[in-house]
C-alpha cells in the first residue's frame, strides 16, 4: 500500500513540485493539496491521510495550529513540517504541537521523500542519514524558545532518570541512532532500544523528536551543541 499524503504550503509552486516529486515515487501518493492551515485540517478529515506534510507559515492558522488541531484529532495522520532554517524559532513550537519531525525545503529530493517514508512508519524524524545535520544545525541556531505548556513532556522535570538513561537522551538529541549510541557507550543494541523506551515511558515522550525537545531544553545540550 501506499503513503497516502495532503501537501499544505500556501505557495502554489512548492506544492507543485513536491506533488509532480510524489508522483513519481511508487510509494507515495498525494491526496490532497491545503494552501492555509484551515484546508489542512479539512482535507485530513475528508481524506484521512497518512502524513500531512505541512508548511509553518501560511494564510488563517497557519501551520503550528494546523499541527495541533490534526494532532489532537480522532485522526492517525502524522505531520511533517516542512520548513527552512530562518524559521527556526518555530520549529520547536511545530513539534510541542505534535508534529512528527521536520525536513527543510532545501534539502535533497531523496531525503524529503525518505522523510515522508520515516514519519509515515510512526517512527520520529530523528533518524541517522536523515536529520542528523538538521538537529545539528537547529540547536546551533535556535535563540531562546519560552517554556513548554504545562504538563508537556519538555515541561517535565527529569526526576526518576538515571545517569545512564541521561547519557542516552543526550545521544538522542544529537541525533544518534541505537546503534550508535550502543556503540558510543559500549552496549548492546537491546540495550540501547531499552534505555530510550524507558525514557519514553518516564517522560511521557511520544517519540524521539519529544524526547529531542526534553534534552535541549532540560539543558543536556547546548544550543551550540
């Protein structure tokens, strides 16, 4: 089957070329095209697609509220924001929203669509090969972001986690994979995948993004990380 997915970007040109980028992938198939964040979640209710892939700066409520409202819906669609890097001071919110992960518009064809594939997998957009100059290149960037909602896993304190659960978020955050961190502290694979699902668990994280969002704002990594 394929990944049935809405483009929203309120430029007609953007849509156009990830839609003709789309079509040409077997996999992949677009349902549906939103120019404003209220299209957006009107097109994931009609269309119920896999993953929304959705710009942060659009006409109405625009992307970070398009995020939310999708997120906090009775909908399994994922979202993925699409943006560029003078943007950066809205990714963190895009994410606290509940969007899957984030890809940048100038980024290689290739990896949009690996992009598209990682979300549509329920897996974060924090994976090796992919983000990994992305996260680099956001927390290097970032300026100072206002505190999480309450009771947002960022929000949380890291109360309960143990010293070794804190090196492996670090690694998170810096974008490495569970072999990598296996590697990097001399564990197993297992060992590893275990450690970041107790992180979840403990933080209350959805996935590998939140728990991106946790370390850099509990101050595990530096903003010039």
């Amino acid at each position: 089957m394929s990944v049935r997915v809405v483009l929203a970007d309120d430029q007609p040109l953007v849509r156009s070329g990830l839609r003709v980028l789309i079509t040409d992938t077997p996999d992949l198939e677009v349902v549906g095209e939103a120019a404003t964040g209220e299209e957006a979640v009107r097109l994931v209710d009609e269309t119920g697609p896999d993953v929304v892939v959705m710009d942060i700066r659009m006409p109405g409520i625009g992307g970070i509220e398009a995020t939310r409202r999708i997120t906090a819906g009775p909908w399994a669609s994922r979202v993925l924001v699409l943006t560029t890097f003078d943007e950066d001071e809205h990714v963190l919110g895009a994410l606290r929203a509940g969007a899957s992960g984030f890809a940048v518009k100038d980024m290689a064809l290739e990896d949009i669509l690996s992009a598209i594939r990682v979300v549509a997998a329920g897996d974060a957009l924090i994976a090796p090969g992919v983000t990994r100059r992305l996260i680099a290149g956001f927390l290097a960037h970032a300026g100072p972001v206002a505190g999480p909602p309450p009771g947002s896993p960022a929000g949380r304190s890291l109360e309960g986690v143990t010293d070794r659960e804190r090196e492996v978020l670090t690694l998170v955050a810096r974008g490495r994979s569970n072999g990598e961190i296996a590697d990097d502290l001399f564990i197993s694979v297992a060992t590893a995948k275990s450690h970041v699902a107790r992180l979840l668990s403990k933080l209350g994280a959805r996935d590998r993004v939140h728990l991106v969002i946790t370390a850099y704002e509990a101050g595990l990594v530096a903003p010039s990380g």
